[in-house]
C-alpha cells in the first residue's frame, strides 16, 4: 500500500449519509484526544490531512481517506465530557451505524493513551470489538510525553 498516494474524501455526521463501503477500510478508533487523526497524517507522510486540534472532541463526524486501495476511517472520539447529550447521542448513533453495516472492515486500530490505565469506555470497546469479532490492534500513544522512568513502567 502506498501510504504517500493518499487524499481526504469526506466526513459524514449522520448515519443515513455513510457510503456504501466498495473497499478495504482500516478504523481509527478511541477517546477524543488520544491521537487518531495524528496518527493517520503520520502514516500517509502529510502533516494536514486529517485536521488535528490541541481541543479534545474536534473530530465530530466519520472521516474517510483515500489511501492508495483501501480507505482511512477516522471515528469520532469517545469519553469526551464536554458535549451536549444530543451531540453525545448522534455520536453513538454514527459511530454504531457504522459498525452494524455491512462495512468492509479488514482493521481497526484501537489508540489508548499510554500516560494512563484504559478507561471504562476503553474496556467497553474493546470488549464490543472482541464480542463482534472486528479485527483489532490496540496502539499506545502519547509515549513521547512520558519521563524515561515512566516509559519502562508502562
């Protein structure tokens, strides 16, 4: 896969708006704030395509991308406190319509913030994608704002 031929195809904030899914896609899949959107610019060589902010809770919607054969997909955070219980409900909402598709889901990257224990929220996604069978990796981020003596505990 050529990481470098990759582009932003578009974001869907409302479930009946996802796409059809024609193509391999990998998840990025965690809390607001943990790294996702870093991580896909960081894999495809390109410091802005997927937008990144310091605010947790910034990506609201499902973004796809384009990465040579298959599709980037960057899910909404979880556990972010600060929204609304609507915003909070539509966010479900997307996030499980997406899920119960027939999507070609090949990967999801599960980031957990290394600085910490995984959260309630954390255990329960990784329990919903082990119950649901939807192939997994759980990637530690964050592990450069660790002290060298935090980095062998962790």
């Amino acid at each position: 896969m050529n990481y470098n031929n990759s582009e932003f195809l578009a974001s869907y904030g409302l479930s009946r708006q996802l796409p059809d899914s024609d193509r391999p896609e990998i998840v990025f899949s965690g809390r607001s704030n943990v790294g996702k959107s870093s991580l896909i610019n960081k894999l495809c060589n390109r410091k802005k395509l997927a937008r990144v902010s310091a605010t947790p809770g910034k990506t609201a919607t499902i973004n796809f991308y384009h990465v040579d054969t298959a599709y980037f997909v960057d899910l909404p955070g979880y556990g972010y406190a600060k929204v609304s219980n609507a915003e909070r409900e539509r966010w479900d909402d997307l996030i499980n319509s997406y899920f119960e598709a027939d999507r070609a889901v090949c990967l999801l990257v599960q980031l957990l913030d290394s600085r910490h224990a995984p959260s309630a929220d954390d255990v329960q996604m990784l329990e919903y994608l082990h119950y649901h069978r939807i192939p997994f990796v759980a990637a530690l981020t964050k592990g450069d704002k660790l002290k060298k003596s935090e980095m062998a505990t962790r």
